[in-house]
C-alpha cells in the first residue's frame, strides 16, 4: 500500500490556491505570507523601493530559513493545536498557519 501526501497552499489574502510562500521581515519580526502570483507580485513590488534602498543586516541569511528554524505542525496537530487554542479562549483561524506564539503556548504545556 503506498501514502501519498499532499500540500496544498491557500492564498492568505484571497482564499484561493497559492503558489508559494513569501518570507519577509519588518521591525525584528519575520513572516511567511501564502500567496498566488499576482499577489507575490504585488507585495514584492510594494516593497521593491524599500528594499533596493536598504542594506542587508548582519547575520541574517540570503535565502532561506534559519538553521533549527520550527518545522510546521503536521495536519493532525494542527487540528489539536486548534482545538488546544480555542478550550483556552485563544483566537485561532480555522485553516491557514497557526500563529507561532499559540504553537508556542502549546507546546509549553505539552
């Protein structure tokens, strides 16, 4: 018998398929954003001024992510995560990425 898993990325502004998930970072805190290509497109635009006139910091990586970087939930605990968040009162999306500080929250009281 053969497993087949699949990802499917869903665009976080518009609902509908994504095509990749961009990465960006503002005042310290890093985010990954699913997007199709017009909105790829459309944030890396809004932002081509910003960054074609900025500097790269020291110690932050070209591409890619962090070494020891959190790996995301599988689908399984991302639905026990949910349920975890929403027993407490925790404002948590129904589909999407969890937000790193509920994953967080859990995890510390696993």
């Amino acid at each position: 018998m053969a497993t087949q898993i699949q990802t499917l990325l869903i665009d976080d502004l518009e609902g509908g398929e994504a095509k990749e998930t961009v990465s960006f970072a503002i005042d310290g805190t890093s985010y990954e954003i699913d997007l199709n290509d017009k909105n790829a497109r459309n944030l890396r635009e809004a932002l081509t001024p910003f960054v074609s006139s900025a500097r790269r910091a020291e110690g932050t990586p070209a591409r890619g992510r962090k070494r020891g970087a959190a790996q995301r939930p599988s689908r399984d605990k991302s639905s026990e995560i949910r349920a975890w968040a929403k027993a407490r009162g925790l404002n948590v999306s129904e589909r999407g990425r969890i937000a790193s500080h509920i994953v967080a929250q859990y995890e510390a009281a696993q």
